[in-house]
DNA sequence: CGTCCGGCTGAATACGTATGCATGGGCATC
DNA sequence: GATGCCCATGCATACGTATTCAGCCGGACG
C-alpha cells in the first residue's frame, strides 16, 4: 500500500522535470529550429541524417513525445478507431455477449496491426451515439458491433452517410441497408445445422431465437432452418418456434415453455450458443439425456461452447477474418477508396451434443 | 452489397454538405462571435439563455461537433484513459485471458459512467509502450492489466513514475512497487481453498501453477495454500507442485505431468481456472473422477467455469468492484488527489468439482 | 568570376477551440 | 445628470504541430 512518490531520476535534467516538453525545447536543445524537429522526427527526406540523428537524440534525453492533439488537429485525422458495441439492454446484466469478446479481440489485433487505436464504448441504445466520436474527430471512423432491430436506428445509419461518417456495421448483409456491412453468412450456418439434424433422421426440429424479419440477426439463421427443411420435403411447425433472445436465461425459459406446451419435438437448433445452454440445462431439468434423446446445436461457437455438457454442436463464425475484414473496409473508406459489403463463410462444428450414439 | 453513396438530406442545407462545420461558422450563422459560441456550449453563465439556445439551434443544424482534437489541445487534457493489455506471448494464441474479458467489460462500464473514452490497445511484451498514450497526450491517465513476470517491467514502471506519468496496475499489491496497484487478496483466496479441501480430510493437495516470487499473481495464491497447509501441521510437499502458465494447455500437461510421475494426492488446486480446466481433461483422460477420486478447484471464476463438468470451484474476484476501483484511483491520481493502493476481499465459489459425494 | 542549382534549414502561418481582458449598454444610486 | 456597476459579448491570443515559402550555402558549370 504505497503511497505514488517520485524519486530522484539522474539521467533527466531538472530543466523538464514538470512540465512536458516541446518540439520547441527539443530545437533549442539541438539548436535547430521547430521546423526542422517535426520534419525530422515525421522522417521528411528534407532532412540530413546527421541533424536527424541529433534531434532524436535531444527528444529521447527530454522524454519528448509528439502531442497528438497538436498533430491530429493539424493533420485532420486522428489515427484512431472507435467501437461502438450496442448492448441489448434486456441482458441480464452481468458480462458482455461472448461472441463479441472474441469479435472485439480480432478487431483490436487487426487496429495494431495496421498502426491505428481504437477507441471503445458500450452504448445504452438510448443514447445520442451519433453525435459522438467521428463527427467531433476522436476518430476517423467507427465500428458499430450490435444484435437488435436495426430498424430502429436506421434512420441513423442514413443520417451518418449523409453526413459522410465513415463507418462499417458487424451484422445482416442486406441489399437496401445504408453503408458498409460486414456479417457471415447465417442463412448457410442455419441450412447446416438443420441438414445435420435432418440427415440423422430428425423431422420435428424446434427452433429457438426470435424468427421475424426485425431481427436479422436471427431471422437468416431462421431462414437457413426453413429452407434446409423445405429441401427436404419436411413441413415448418410453427408451434416449434420460441422466441428468444441471446443470454443463458431466456434459453432456459424458452426450452422450458416449449416443454411445458407439450409440443412434440426431436432435435433443438438454438440460435445462439447462450441460448443453447440454457436450452440444454433446462432439458436436463425435465430429465431429458443430450443427446441420446434429444440433439442440440448452437450458433456462434464461443469457447464455452466446447466445455458445455456435452460440448456443443454449433456454427463458428470466424471471428479473426470478420475483425480483420471490418478494420480494413472502415480503413479503405477512410482512404477514400470503394469499399463493399462481405459476406463471410461459417463452418459447422460438430461435437457430442447432436450426434445421437 | 451495397456501395456505400449519399443520398440527398433535405433537413441539412447544402453550405454544409461536406467541410465540417467550425465554431466560426455556427458563430457567423448565430449572429455572434466564435467565443460566445464556445462558452454557450460549454454552459458558461456568462452567456444568457436566449443567446444560448439561439447558438445551439445553430449547431444542430448544421450538425456542428466539437472539434475534440483542438479542444483537447487548449485544455491540455484528453478526456481519454488508456488502457494497456499484455499478453503473456507464450499463450496459445487464441483468445485473450477470460479474467481480462471480465475486467475489461467492468471498466469500460466505470469510464463510461465517470464520463471519460477509453482507448484500448494489446501490447506485445516487447513494444516500446511506456513511450505512449500519456505521454503523447493521447489519454490522460493508463490503467495496465497482465500476468507476467512484473520484475521484468519494474524499470519501466519506475520511469514512469519520474516522468510524472498517472497510471494504475491490476495486479499483485507489494509494499516496494512503483505506483499504485489494485488486485485481489489472492493470498486468502489460495488459503480459503486450501482449507475448504483440508476440511474434507484431503492431506495432499497438489498445486498447479508457477509458485516462483518472479510471478506475484500466482505467487500469492502460492502462498496462501501453503499458509493453510502449514496451519492445519500438514507438511508442504514439494513434489505436489508442478509449473504451469494460464492456459487449458498447460493445465493438461501439468497434470499430466503429476500423474506420470506417479504423485499421490487427493486434490488438486489449479492456480487458474484455464489451468482447473485443463487439469479435469487430464485427469478424467487416466480414469479419474472428479470430485468422487480427485477434487478440484481452480481460480477467478470465469463464466467457463460453472460451465465446465463437473462445474469447478473457484475463487470469485470481484471484477466488477475492481473495474471501478481502478478507474476511481487513475482518476484521483489524475485531479491531483493522493491515491492509494488497494486489495479487494475474494469470495470461495464452491460448486461440485471440489465436494466429495 | 558570375550564375544557377540542389540540398537544408528557418520564419511564418494555419489547424479550431477556450479564456483573460476590454468594451458597451442598461440600470440604479447619489 | 454624472458616476458606478453588472451583465453579456467581442477581441486577441495561446495551445503544439506540420507545412509552405523563402533563404542560405557550397559546388558545378559556363
């Protein structure tokens, strides 16, 4: 429990200590001008290396850094990126939707890696987030990460294209959507899994996630489900679909209630892994054994998916490409370059919880 | 896949339509000068409530932002805290630290809420990050979270500390460390599930993880357990100690380890729950069960963690306390204000894994 | 020997905001 | 009616950097 304390530092001379210096201080102490700093630190060819080498040695002696207030407002960037994560605010309060912790990783790895920051925020749905980051120069552009009815704040996505703020949206490729989007591709994820069901003889797979067209999030995997059984000649029971949304607890309650109706069921394809969880515990609850009599699959493939009991059968979403894929698209937009949207390919992983013994 | 384009807004005149609006513009179009439109916005009493709302209908209109950058730059702050992750390199490369994610979500919370961005950035052992962030006036204060070998970096620290740099770190709290730290009382935590086991009548609890004094995070726990053991007359058996870093990996080989040297013991207390993780693999893998042959705990409480089968006894840290202890402390530091160091109380999370039926 | 050119450097300015100081107008006081 | 005061606003400047333009020096060439 120590208390902050400054020590005495030899090598700095006292002339710094407090306040922070300048590339002014710098081309006094190099005896070159102000002008000659920046350029030889931004490494301008204008400049000998014999200056260039005494300059830095004067910057590192001083502790100099460039202020990036100074640069970025002269420069008009800032060399940043923001990250918008909408969190749907019916969670259950405690963490962050896994699938995005792993989205958030890549995003950032791939921020470093092409030498910008990146600035994060968790936004409650009902503030003016438009108003922040790009617009006042905080950022260059942003990263808008959300599940939810992206209806509801269309408008606002238009209205930032309007305004001409650079942005890239993680979710549902649609046609007629203003901006860049970048998704995988959930309808082939939700065909998938519902052919996997289908190939072990299941014919009433109950489906579980919110199936209207306001949650595209949703609604593609949905979509994949319909058709996979369309294909196969098997009908869409609509009393096997339970709308849900993606947290442990609302799966529980949806598997529940499918239960508690009775409805006649041989496969569940939960629309996230959270939900699947849920599902699952609450199938062991009115005794039910996965896989033996009833398969289960997810959706997202997050790590706790593999340590569920037993491991779950679920889509991954290749998360280190959809970080890289939406940092490079913001970062063409921003070099003015044309960027589109992308549409990723998943990959059904297949574990203990579907395959029946 | 859809191009991005600019359809016509007819709410935004088209003096506007692309150089960002300044506040000599939103002056101009309000009738007054640059400086009362600053003050207006700002909400200084000098400017009277007609004024006001006259300059803020001028700045909607023309969608006007605050120039953070050139503000920034006159009041000599950021607004910004920074946040620095290392990773141990020797991770298996996948995903971050689970605890991290935790953490990293409880302060994101407490930034928002004191009104300050936060920028985040991973960091390779052998970047130059002192170099960073504060100094270059990019954020006002960092907060740095990682496992690892502190003596290594205490140099860096300590400069930090002369040049005058705000910052706090998660870790291990010792009476001789630069700055100012926040972590866990891990010492009663390793002592907590030392004692739960010697309760049970287990004598030879084995111990996975680095217990060398080069690594503090896992040190402590070290010396907890021992502290129990030593309390209880049991002899500390060095042989039931094996070396293993954060990840399931290790674990696995850890324990494996144990196993083919032909160790007794009748528990195992995993420094991590990465590590309790792997180690219940292993173990179940040569014919153990857990907790029927082996109890097992682990520690930090990672949402895995009640996942895993059998659902693993931990040691829960408060994150989300932590989260805002150490934003609370970086801003302390910030205004000028003495901050201290801090040890947060841990909380024995006992689920089946550790209690013999 | 004069001229010109190329290679470096310095002086001056702009980026957009926030604030100390000065100012003007209105009102009360004597 | 002159003085003083307060309130609301404008003027001018500083924050620290990056860049344009101009200048200087030395050498090559005519």
């Amino acid at each position: 429990m120590v208390m902050l304390s400054a020590p005495a530092v030899p090598e700095v001379p006292q002339h710094v200590s407090k306040a922070k210096a300048t590339s002014i201080d710098i081309a006094h102490l190099a005896g070159v001008s102000q002008a000659t700093v920046s350029r030889a630190l931004r490494g301008s060819p204008l400049v000998s290396e014999e200056t260039r080498e005494r300059i830095r040695a004067a910057a590192e002696q001083l502790n100099y850094k460039v202020d990036k207030n100074a640069s970025n407002l002269r420069l008009q960037h800032s060399g940043t990126l923001a990250l918008l994560l909408f969190e749907d605010p019916t969670t259950d309060g405690s963490n962050i939707n896994p699938f995005f912790h792993s989205l958030l990783g890549s995003i950032t790895r791939a921020c470093a890696q092409q030498g910008y920051d990146l600035l994060i925020s968790f936004q409650q749905f009902s503030t003016d987030w438009h108003a922040d980051y790009a617009d006042s120069k905080k950022a260059d552009g942003i990263i808008l990460l959300g599940y939810g009815d992206y209806h509801a704040y269309r408008a606002r996505l238009e209205k930032l294209v309007a305004i001409g703020t650079r942005f890239v949206r993680w979710g549902a490729v649609q046609p007629d959507q203003p901006g860049v989007s970048v998704g995988c591709d959930k309808f082939s994820g939700g065909q998938a899994v519902a052919r996997h069901f289908i190939e072990q003889g299941c014919r009433r797979i109950a489906f579980l996630g919110d199936a209207s067209s306001h949650y595209p999030e949703f609604f593609e995997r949905y979509r994949g489900y319909a058709d996979a059984l369309a294909q196969a000649g098997l009908p869409a029971d609509e009393a096997l679909q339970v709308d849900a949304e993606s947290t442990q607890l609302s799966g529980h309650r949806a598997m529940t209630g499918l239960i508690a109706r009775g409805a006649a069921f041989d496969a569940v394809f939960a629309a996230s892994d959270l939900i699947a969880i849920g599902a699952m515990r609450a199938l062991a609850e009115h005794g039910y054994k996965v896989p033996a009599d009833v398969p289960v699959a997810g959706f997202d493939d997050i790590p706790m998916a593999s340590f569920a009991s037993p491991p779950l059968t679920t889509v991954l979403q290749d998360t280190r490409r959809a970080g890289e894929v939406l940092v490079d698209s913001l970062l063409k937009m921003i070099r003015g370059e044309p960027a589109q949207s992308v549409m990723l390919p998943v990959k059904l992983m297949v574990r203990q919880s579907s395959v029946r013994p």
